[in-house]
C-alpha cells in the first residue's frame, strides 16, 4: 500500500534514535506497533492516540522524555488537517495546523499556523530549513495547494529525512494489515 488518495485518518509517532526494542518496552500496556527502523527513525502506531486527543499529546512527550529522543506526534484528519506536536527532552516545544479553523464551521479559510522549521530540522538533522518551511507554509486552498493532508505530510518526511512508514498510517490500517509500502509484516513488534 502506498497511501490512501483521499479520506486518510490516522495518528502516529516518528522517534529518532532509540531502538524499535527500546520503544517496545516503553510502549508496554499500550496497544501498539512499532516499526523497525528506516532513516533512524522508528515510528509507533498506538491504538489510544487515534481515539483521544489528550493521550495523542501525552504519550508524545511521555517517550519523549523516557527516551529522550525526539518525537514528531502527527495527526491527519479526513486528509484535510495535518496537525503535529514536536516533543524533544519531555517539553512539547512546537505545535503545527494545516488548516486552523476547519472544525469552526464560521471560520474564513486562513493558513497553517504554527509549526517551527529550524527546529524540526534541528531535531532530526535535516539541513534544508528553507524546504521545510515552504511546506509548512503551503497554503491547502487554491491550485497550488495541498489537495491532500498525506501529501503534505509525504513532503515533509522526504525532506526531514525520516521514515516513510508515517505516511498514510495509523495503528488501525496496520492493524488491519495494511501496511506503507516496503514495511514487512514480520518486521513489526506489537506491543500490548
């Protein structure tokens, strides 16, 4: 499976350094999966962050700081809000929305908000800022625009350098056996 052309839901962590073990064992009590490495980066797919926002941000900082490393959490919603939380050391140190408003049906149609390039590349030593601003800047409205929120999203992994297997996943796709292209089933740890 490459991703979903339209209507993604899923939320995910990318986590650079620590070892899919490592990660296993933090994750112990929480139904999850973890990926084997790509890119130094592991990414988990945790079955309570789809369904409460609160345990999405938790969780984030909780690896964050038990393994000190740094946590990209990242929510696509109907493909039309790409939203991320950057947590380094425990802090929750940037916050990221495609398309702020969208759940305000009074809302005008404004840009992303938030997000800090230098950091993200700081974080996962990426070296072109300029590249990654320029997405998070890009509007999802108009003919140059993010059509898709998982575009968006497949842009700035590309760029940071980091795992594809985030693209287009979640716990309850690859529960359900659909996996990102080039991840094998046998690779996957799943923690309960």
């Amino acid at each position: 499976m490459r991703y979903r052309t339209m209507g993604n839901f899923y939320a995910n962590y990318t986590l650079r350094g620590p070892s899919p073990q490592m990660v296993a064992a933090a994750l112990a009590g929480h139904a999850a999966v973890v990926t084997p490495p790509e890119n130094g980066c592991v990414v988990v797919f945790a079955e309570e962050a789809e369904q409460d926002p609160e345990v999405f941000v938790d969780l984030a900082v909780r690896l964050a700081r038990e393994l000190d490393c740094p946590v990209l959490a990242v929510l696509n919603h109907d493909d039309d809000v790409l939203a991320y939380h950057l947590c380094l050391g425990g802090d929750l140190v940037d916050g990221y929305v495609s398309t702020p408003g969208y759940f305000d049906p009074s809302a005008e149609h404004s840009d992303p908000e938030g997000g800090d390039a230098r950091r993200l590349c700081e974080a996962f030593e990426a070296g072109d800022v300029a590249a990654v601003e320029k997405i998070l800047r890009r509007s999802p409205f108009g003919a140059d625009g993010y059509a898709l929120a998982v575009e968006r999203h497949a842009d700035l992994a590309r760029t940071l350098g980091i795992s594809s297997f985030a693209v287009g996943a979640g716990y309850a796709y690859v529960s359900r056996g659909e996996l990102p292209e080039g991840l094998d089933e046998q690779a996957l740890i799943r923690v309960t």
